[in-house]
C-alpha cells in the first residue's frame, strides 16, 4: 500500500461511507482512506426497534466506529463537515481543520506535498 499519497477522504459514516471504508480497506486499496463522521458510533438502523424494547443493547446496535474499523486501514476522524467548496478545493471541518481536494476521483489526482485528498463521495 501506497500510504505516502494522498488520502481519500470519505464523509460520513452511516452505510454508503462505512461500508465503503470497509471495501476498499478489504480490497488492498493503495490509498490511506480516511473516514470523517460526526458521531462516535454507527446506528444500525433497522436494530432500532430492538434497541428501545431491550431486546439488543447499545453495543450490538450501534458499535463504536473505532471498533468496527480495528484492523482496517481505516482512519477514523470524528468531526463534522462544515464545508465543501468544490471552488477551494477544500473540505472544512467543525475542528477548524482542513483538507485541500485536488479531485473527486479517486483514481484521478496528483500529490503536491500538501495536505491533500481525493474526494470519493459528496
Ligand atoms: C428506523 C429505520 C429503519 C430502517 N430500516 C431499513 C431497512 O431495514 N433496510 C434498508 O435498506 N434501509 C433501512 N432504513 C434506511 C437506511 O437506514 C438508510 O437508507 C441508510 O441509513 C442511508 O445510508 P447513508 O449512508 O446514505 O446515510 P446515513 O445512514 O444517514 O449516514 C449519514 C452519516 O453521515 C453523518 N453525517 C451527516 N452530516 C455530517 C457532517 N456534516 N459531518 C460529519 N458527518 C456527518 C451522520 O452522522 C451519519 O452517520 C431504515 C431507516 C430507519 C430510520
């Protein structure tokens, strides 16, 4: 794995990010994949009727997004997207931290030494 180019940022952990995290992670994909996410845990969903008649506990329905991705080569950031300017190139987050884009695919850019990304998902 090329873990010196750029990273692929992926925004938002819900089941389109998390599970595509997880694919890539598990395809031996050559970029560091970084997943950025508000929240500290995932919700299944379709558990959540389970979750408020006790029938699974917290844990089983929404794990924290730390241990569903130990042992992937998954970054986990958690922090909220405060701004994409596709005009920028730039993702804002809530933490005041950035990450310059230099292309919506992720197949398609060019390292520059700067701290910079391709954006897989909008
Ligand atoms: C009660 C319930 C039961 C359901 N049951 C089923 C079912 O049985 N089968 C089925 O196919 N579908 C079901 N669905 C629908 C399914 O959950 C959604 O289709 C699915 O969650 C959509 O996935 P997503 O990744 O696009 O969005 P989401 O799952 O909504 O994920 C978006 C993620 O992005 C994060 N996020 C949002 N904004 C920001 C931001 N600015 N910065 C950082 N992070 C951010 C959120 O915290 C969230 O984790 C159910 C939905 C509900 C509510």
């Amino acid at each position: 794995m090329n873990q010196t180019s750029a990273p692929t940022l992926i925004l938002g952990g819900g089941f389109v990010g998390l599970f595509t995290a997880l694919h890539l992670s598990q395809q031996n994909y050559p970029h560091r994949i970084i997943l950025i996410e508000g929240r500290d845990r995932f919700t299944f969903k379709p558990l959540l009727y389970e979750l408020i008649t006790d029938e699974l506990h917290t844990e089983q329905v929404c794990p924290r997004y730390t241990d569903l991705l130990a042992g992937s080569n998954v970054s986990f950031v958690q922090d909220t997207v405060k701004a994409i300017d596709l005009h920028q190139r730039c993702v804002v987050l809530e933490s005041g931290k950035d990450y310059k884009v230099l292309s919506r695919d992720p197949c398609n850019f060019q390292q520059d030494g700067l701290e910079t990304v391709a954006l897989s998902r909008l």
